[in-house]
C-alpha cells in the first residue's frame, strides 16, 4: 500500500491542532481515480471545521471529534492510477476537484470516484490557481445563477467582493452581463475593480446598507449583513444571498417566500449532486480558458506550513485564496 505526508487532525481547536504526519497512501477502487495532490486551498470553512465552531459545522465533520482525520476539500492534480472501469480519465491527466464532505485534500494523495466533482483543469492556469477556481467558483456560481438567477443588465452588489468567494462572484456577475458594485476595504479596491467591478464601496469608510442605490441581487459573500439591514438595498423583487448559514436566515429564507417581493436565500452549494459540480467545473474551465475568469491567490505555503496557513485564514483578511502545495513546482 506505502504511505504519504498528510495533515491530521484528532480534536477541535485553533491551528495547532494540525499534525504533519505518514499515513496509508489510498488505493483506487474500480470506479475510482488516484490523484497525486499538487495544490489544495485553505478557505474559510476550513478553519471552522478545524475549529468545529460554530456548533452546528460539526453536523458536517462530526459531534464530539472530527469524523474525518484529514481536511481539505479543493484540490488539483495529477491523476496517478486509475480503477479498472474508469473511462474518462487516465493516468498523467492534469485535472482539479472538489472532495467536499469527504475532505481528504490535505495529503499527497486522494481517491475520487470518476464520477465525483472532477474535470480535466484548465490548459493555462497552474495547479494552485486551478485549486482556486474550485474554492471560488464553485460557491460563486450556483448562488449567482441558480439562487439569483442573474440576469443581463441587473445590478449587482457583492459584500467580501476581495476574498475567494467574492472575487469568484464579480467575475462571474460580470460574465452573466450585471453592473456589479463590491465592497471591501479601501486597500482592496484596485484589485476589485480589475476583475470587473463598476463601483467599489470601502466598508471602513461608508456603510453599504445606508446606499441609495438599489440592486437586483445582494450576495453577501462572507456573511456579514443579515437581510433585514440589506433589504432597502433591494429593489422590488430582488434577492438577498447569504453563504453563511444562521438560524436567522432559515427564518427569513421561509417568511420572504411567504410575504412581499423580496427574497432571502441560502443555498448549500457543498451538499449539490457531484454530477452538477462537474458540470460546473467544465463551465469554470472554459471560462479560463477563455480569459474571462482568472483565479486569485493571495498566499501559497508548502505542506508542512499548513499551521501558518490556517493562522492566515484565521485572521480574516485573506484577498482571494490561499493555497498550500505539495513543494513541486506549480507548472501547467
């Protein structure tokens, strides 16, 4: 079988908890692919399934201990072996992925079925910006045009438009043909605007709730706001999308599709069918193959820095992504 360097983790906590160690290589089943891991992102929800708070995380990662020894869920490789009726993929394919609540990314290797979330990458990018559309564009998407069902010509206003999330979400708006306005510090204003934002708003100056303008969707990328400070920002009909789940958005998810024109909505974009995500990993693939979607990488560390990297996210000021890789070089 051998072994390969991954992270573990046994117990809830802050980042210290990780631990570099050797455990067993995986080995393919019949439907299966092998991929030797290059790239895998550290997002967010990382660190609170790390953390296992808030409590309701743990639904995903396990009640008392993590479930699942080894995080990670966004990844690009190199496929190394395959299962003997695998028939889309064969050895040497370059591709990236989404393990999602199966983890498992923080490691040398994973097993992925063909028939996971899992594509061939992008021919231009790297394996550390391939990991990244997964981190992004896979959340980005299906809120923007399955939840929001943007529209060409709408407005559209993205909060936390500089993280990994966002930074998805203004390319994406901008492909769908929407004005999009992002709000993010000062600091990141030229990056924000570079990726397609008509108007930024530095929330360390203004309040973006006190806006006069109104806009058809209102995507909080990072779950700051709540419906009820957003909700003069909407225009009549319009759509509050939220990726952070609180009780507070279940109830008013359930009350706006009772009462008035405006909408609050979640949407799990994890827990979607394997088959959708792949299909969507083809659509980001030809996105970047086509110039208009372009990846953001904030930070890279190697392996063995995984502590570091999570410090990193903890913090909360990341600007797209951040990558851990696995010390070779990132070549396309």
């Amino acid at each position: 079988m051998g072994s390969m360097k991954a992270i573990v983790y046994e117990k809830y906590g802050p980042p210290g908890v990780l631990q570099f160690r050797d455990v067993d290589k995986p080995v393919p089943g019949d439907s299966e692919v092998l991929i030797k891991i290059n790239a895998v992102t550290v997002a967010s929800e990382d660190c609170t399934f790390r953390r296992g708070r808030p409590l309701i995380a743990r639904a995903a990662t396990g009640l008392t201990k993590p479930r699942t020894a080894i995080l990670g869920t966004n990844l690009a490789g190199e496929v190394a072996a395959v299962g003997k009726d695998v028939k889309q993929f064969s050895v040497g394919d370059a591709v990236f992925a989404a393990s999602d609540d199966d983890f498992g990314a923080c490691a040398e290797y994973i097993c992925l079925p063909e028939a996971g979330a899992l594509a061939v990458k992008p021919s231009n990018l790297g394996y550390a910006e391939a990991a990244s559309v997964c981190g992004g564009g896979l959340t980005a998407l299906p809120f923007l045009r399955d939840a929001g069902k943007i529209q060409r010509g709408q407005k559209v206003l993205v909060n936390g438009a500089s993280g990994s999330v966002g930074t998805a979400a203004v390319q994406l708006a901008r492909h769908f043909g929407a004005e999009v306005t992002g709000v993010c510090s000062g600091a990141n204003r030229e990056l924000v605007m570079s990726l397609g934002a008509a108007r930024v708003i530095d929330y360390t100056a203004e309040d973006f709730t006190r806006s006069a303008e109104t806009y058809d969707i209102v995507f909080d990328a990072v779950g700051k706001s709540t419906f009820t400070n957003c909700k003069g920002l909407l225009k009549p009909g319009g759509c509050y999308l939220s990726t952070v789940l609180t009780a507070g958005i279940l109830l008013q998810m359930l009350w706006t599709s009772l009462v008035g024109s405006k909408r609050a909505m979640i949407m799990f974009a994890g827990l979607r069918p394997a088959g959708e995500k792949a299909r969507d990993l083809v659509f980001l693939k030809e996105l970047a193959e086509a110039g208009a979607f372009k990846p953001v990488i904030d930070r890279s560390y190697p392996l063995a820095q995984i502590v570091e990297a999570h410090r990193y996210v903890d913090a909360g000021h990341k600007k797209g992504n951040v990558v851990v890789t696995m010390g070779q070089t990132d070549i396309s």
